[in-house]
C-alpha cells in the first residue's frame, strides 16, 4: 500500500495512546476477555470501553477531528480518513444504543461489528 507523504508526529506518545485504543477497538477476543469477562493480563491492569473512548475523544481529540490531528498523532491522509470513519461508526453506535450504557450493550449492538471493522482499518493502517 502507497501513503501520502508521512509526516512525523510531534506527540508520539499520544500516538501510542491512540494505537492502543484503536487495537483494543478492533480485537473482539480482547474485549470479551477484558471488557466482559474481566480477565485482566496482570495485576493492577484495568481496561473497558469507556476508557478507549475517552482515549480517542477527550484525551487526544483525534477522534473529534482526525484532521486536526494530522502531523501532532497521525501521520498521514490516510490515516486521517481511516480515523474519521472509526469517529462515524462510533458516532452511529453512541446514536443508536445511548452515550453511557455498559460495555456488553455496545459489544452485542448490531452496529458493533462495523466499529470493530474501522478500528481494524484503523489499527492496520497506523502500523504499516
């Protein structure tokens, strides 16, 4: 796969933030292990959906405009793009099943496999 011209980022550590909030978004193993069933990798390990979310909207903004995050935590269009679709499935599934439900409603919704399906898109595109 061609990209644009990749661009280094200015907030790399925030760019981790983000890829681990993408991949966990795109791993239905992960989630059901974690999210779900509460089987954490160690001790003092927490994850859920909630706190991806806040990863992607309220802690680095990428979410809330993939653009604007351009040359600070993606690197490139594509990325952009990728991103921006992850923030409309995301944004049909918050229309569809509520802003603050529990992680099973959002992993059982209909619209779930079309989040997991960008943020795959997503995690792929970032790690190339």
């Amino acid at each position: 796969m061609e990209f644009s011209e990749l661009i280094t980022v200015t907030l790399p550590e925030m760019r981790k933030s983000v890829l681990s909030a993408v991949r966990a978004l795109s791993d239905k193993a992960y989630q059901e292990r974690v999210w779900l069933d509460h089987d954490y990798p160690q001790e003092g390990y927490y994850d859920d959906f909630s706190m991806n979310i806040h990863i992607l909207f309220d802690d680095t903004l990428v979410l809330d405009d993939p653009a604007a995050s351009l040359g600070t935590v993606l690197k490139c269009q594509e990325e952009v793009e990728v991103m921006a679709s992850l923030a409309a499935a995301l944004e049909n599934l918050f229309d569809r099943e509520g802003g603050q439900r529990e992680d099973l409603d959002y992993v059982r919704s209909p619209l779930w496999d079309a989040v997991v399906r960008c943020a795959s898109r997503a995690h792929f595109i970032m790690t190339q």
